[in-house]
C-alpha cells in the first residue's frame, strides 16, 4: 500500500509574511503546499491491518518551498523559511 492510493494530491499557495535575515524588511511571500485529502473510495485488497492503518490517517499538508528570494530590489538575496514547521494537519 503506497500514499497514492490511499489520498489526493493538490497543490495549493498560501500567503505568509517573513522578514529577510539579510536586510530586515518584512513582506508576504507565496508558500507552495501540498495537501493531501484522503480519497472517498478506499481500495478493495486491504488486510485487517492497513485498514485499521488507514482509518487512523488524517489530511495534511506538506510545505513544499524551503527556500524565498528576498523581495526586496537591493537584496534579492535567497532565504530559508524561519518555520520549523513543514507538515500540517488539518
């Protein structure tokens, strides 16, 4: 059993605001995220213990950027997301 069968992939965009480490100035950046939905029709050829696996699955998402560019026209210097934070549940 692999994680294609079992949920949908989307890709989405989310707004966040960060400051550059370089030159400080804070601005929001688009953030590319993968959600991953759990689809409504399950697979048929599953054991007793996928799908007790797979009753304790929930949606989430995974970042998919770890790095921004500055926004900034004097920097423009490349960033790593401050968050620790790259799989959410939802």
């Amino acid at each position: 059993m692999q994680e294609k069968d079992i949920f949908d992939e989307k890709q989405e965009i989310k707004m966040a605001s960060f400051a550059c480490p370089n030159c400080r100035e804070r601005n929001d950046y688009d953030v590319r995220w993968l959600k991953r939905t759990k689809k409504k029709n399950l697979p048929r050829n599953l054991n007793q213990q996928e799908r007790a696996q797979l009753d304790k699955s929930r949606d989430y998402m995974v970042r998919m950027d770890d790095m921004l560019m500055c926004k900034n026209m004097r920097c423009r210097r490349r960033f790593e997301i401050p968050s620790a934070q790259s799989i959410v549940f939802i």
